[in-house]
C-alpha cells in the first residue's frame, strides 16, 4: 500500500491538530479559564487511534473499533511497543468522557510522554511503509 492510501487519515490527523488547538487556547483563553484537560486529553487519544488506523490501512487491515486496534497491537511485534502507552491513553480518554475525570498539570506531562512515545513508533512505521508526508503531531497543553 502506499502514502495515498493513508492519506485521508493523515488529513484527519491535521484536522484533529487544529481542533485540538482551538480547544486548548479557547479553554486558556476563557474568563474565566476553563479546564479543558478532559477533552485534550480525549483528543490525544483519537489522534492516536488516527495514526493506528493510518498504519493499519498502509498494511492492509481496516479497523471499525478500539478493541479491533487494541488487539492488533497487542499481538503484532513490531507494534508491542506502543500498546502500552495506546492503552494508558484509551483509558483515560474514556475516564474523562464517560466520568467527567480532570487532569493536573503531572497527569497531563505523563499523557504527554506516552503520546509521544506511540507517536514516534507509528510515525517511524508508517514511514517504512513508504508514507513519507507523515504528520508529527506535537502534543499540546490544556
């Protein structure tokens, strides 16, 4: 498979960046400022599925779920890396939406350790399956 077949994640993927951005100087911006931790923190999440489902597509497979994507990463070898830090950051997206749950400044530094962690393996794979417009997605404060 080739880049344009990952193409319309990667689009998704700057979508999500920019909302992503919105969002966070929005809630800093606000008068009062409003925590906006949970849903950057869920964004951080989705982006990562996004980079999942790119590289999933470059190899073939198509995803309809997060068990789906979760299962393949915990069972392809190259791809064992990043399940861990996926799955921190699944949990807590789904803390945030479904228990209100926010994060403190220390949470939101770890959320950012494990995004960048999964980020550099999918990035790095997805350029060894002949992607090489990748986006590197930084991750962003609330």
């Amino acid at each position: 498979m080739s880049e344009t077949d990952a193409g319309t994640y990667f689009e998704l993927l700057r979508r999500d960046v920019r909302t992503l951005g919105v969002l966070a100087a929005a809630a800093r911006n606000a008068n009062p400022p409003h925590d906006a931790s949970d849903w950057v923190v869920t964004l951080h999440f989705y982006i990562l599925c996004i980079y999942a489902k790119a590289l999933g597509r470059c190899r073939g497979k198509e995803f309809q779920d997060h068990i789906g994507i979760r299962n393949w990463l915990n069972t392809e070898s190259d791809l064992l890396a990043v399940a861990k830090s996926y799955r921190k950051t699944e949990e807590w997206s789904r803390d945030a939406r479904y228990e209100g749950r926010i994060f403190d400044a220390e949470e939101i530094r770890n959320l950012h350790r494990w995004f960048r962690t999964a980020r550099d393996i999918f990035v790095e794979l997805l350029r060894g399956n002949a992607c090489q417009d990748v986006p590197v997605v930084e991750p962003v404060n609330p």
